[in-house]
C-alpha cells in the first residue's frame, strides 16, 4: 500500500517522537503549516522540504514519493 505525502511526514514526526511545535520551531515555520502538511492542505516546498527532510532524517526523495530509504545516515 502506498502511502500519501501527508502520511509518512507524520508517522516520521511520530517515530522520531517529535511534537509540531517543536518541528515548527526547527524549520523555522508556524505550528500551523506543519499541521496543513500533515492533513494534506498544502504541501512543503524548496527549502522547507530540504528542511523537513533533514529534521526527519530522510531524503526530500522519501517525503515526496516514498521512494528510497526512510532514514539517511548522519
């Protein structure tokens, strides 16, 4: 089963046991756009998904289509 965008950014945030807020202060954006990614109302973009990828220790690859490994080495 595929999963959506919107899905595997918030399992990720789940696993890594990473709240919105604390995410949102990490990328530099509101509590609310982490909330509208995760419902699937907008999408991450440029830098923020470069961003995102690395807070959630995966490839912008992953976020996007599911593709490639989960996690990155640091």
């Amino acid at each position: 089963m595929k999963t959506e965008m919107k899905d595997r950014i918030r399992s990720r945030r789940v696993q890594l046991d990473i709240t919105q807020q604390t995410l949102a202060k990490r990328l530099g954006v509101s509590r609310v756009s982490v909330t509208k990614w995760e419902n699937g109302t907008t999408k991450p973009d440029g830098e923020n998904l470069h961003q995102l990828a690395m807070a959630l220790q995966t490839s912008p690859e992953w976020i996007l289509y599911g593709k490639g490994e989960e996690k990155t080495d640091d």
